[in-house]
C-alpha cells in the first residue's frame, strides 16, 4: 500500500487528492478537497500551509508527493505572491520529509498536467475537470483544483507502476518527460 499526495496550488483555492494505492487499478481517494479561502496576505498564506502541514502528515516512507511545478509564463498582480506560496509549500514538504521520512517528490509542468488528464497541453481547467470526471465517475470531484490534484495523484500512481486510470500513448508520452525522483520505491 502506497499513498500519493496531489496539490494544485493556489492563493484562493489550493486542491489536494490523498490516493491510497493498494496494487494496480485497485486505489481508493482517502481526501479530495479544496482549500479555499477569502483571506489576504499573512493570514492567506498560514491558512494554506496549516493545511497542507495536515495533509503531509497522513504521509510516511515510501508515499509520494506530486506537485504541479510553476507557471513561468504567468503575469498579473498576484504573481509574485503565488510564487510565494509554491515555495512555502515545497518548503512545507521539505521540512515533513525530514520528519516522516518520505522522500519521493515529483514537480509537474501545467501543461503536462493538461495532456495528461484530457491529451491536449493546451486544456483549460473546465477540461481537466470533465476529463477526470470520466476517469474516476464514481468520485465526487469539487471543482478544477480538486481535479488537478487528482491528476497528479494519478500521474504518481502510474509512476509507481500501480496506474488507477486508462491514458492513450500520447499522454503517457506526456507522463514521461516529468521529473520523477531518480531513487526509485
């Protein structure tokens, strides 16, 4: 048994989907949840990271954590901040790491979640979103972030050769050029 932590990161609204992988196609969602918030500077980002502390805690040796990476082309006002975040979070992982001795940590490219939750890069999130509706029907999902974190807890599944999804060629295609940990399970 082998869980996988997937987290979408966001400054409003940061999805998670804790994956129990038993052997392959047999897996059960253990959380699929969103934390969103309304809150604003310090008190937005301890929101977050309290629950992400949460969610690494139900990790331990050998589980996976499987994170989309930043967006490098991003622009507007609350770049900056959101980068913020996507380090204070890595951080967050880092420090439980040590802790819990889970050491398995994969970073993501949106794009290449787009591919391989629907094969286009190109998806927007509503397509992501009805993409992994098909995938997992019996799966209540929340909205767009829940299901980004659900692809990326699939995409761990699969990296641990335990897949809990059916994708084309040209997805896993996609799945291959992440950077899974080197140090294997």
């Amino acid at each position: 048994m082998v869980k996988v932590l997937g987290i979408d990161p966001s400054l409003t609204a940061t999805g998670v989907a804790l994956l129990n992988v038993t052997k392959q196609n047999e897996h059960e969602w253990l959380i699929v949840d969103v934390f969103a918030n309304k809150l604003t500077g310090h008190s937005r980002i301890n929101y977050i990271i309290n629950e992400i502390r949460e969610m690494l805690g139900y990790l331990g040796e050998g589980d996976l954590v499987v994170m989309e990476g930043p967006s490098y082309g991003s622009h507007g006002s609350r770049t900056h901040e959101l980068a913020g975040i996507w380090w204070l979070i890595r951080h967050e992982i880092y420090l439980s790491q040590a802790r819990t001795g889970q050491k398995h940590v994969a970073i993501v490219p949106p794009r290449t979640r787009a591919k391989y939750a629907t094969g286009n890069g190109n998806a927007s999130k509503s397509e992501v979103l009805k993409s992994v509706g098909e995938m997992f029907p019996n799966q209540p999902i929340i909205d767009d972030n829940a299901a980004d974190a659900m692809t990326f807890a699939a995409m761990g599944a699969r990296w641990l050769n335990m897949p809990v999804d059916e994708r084309t060629p040209e997805q896993i295609e996609s799945f291959m050029k992440v950077e899974w940990p080197d140090d294997g399970l």
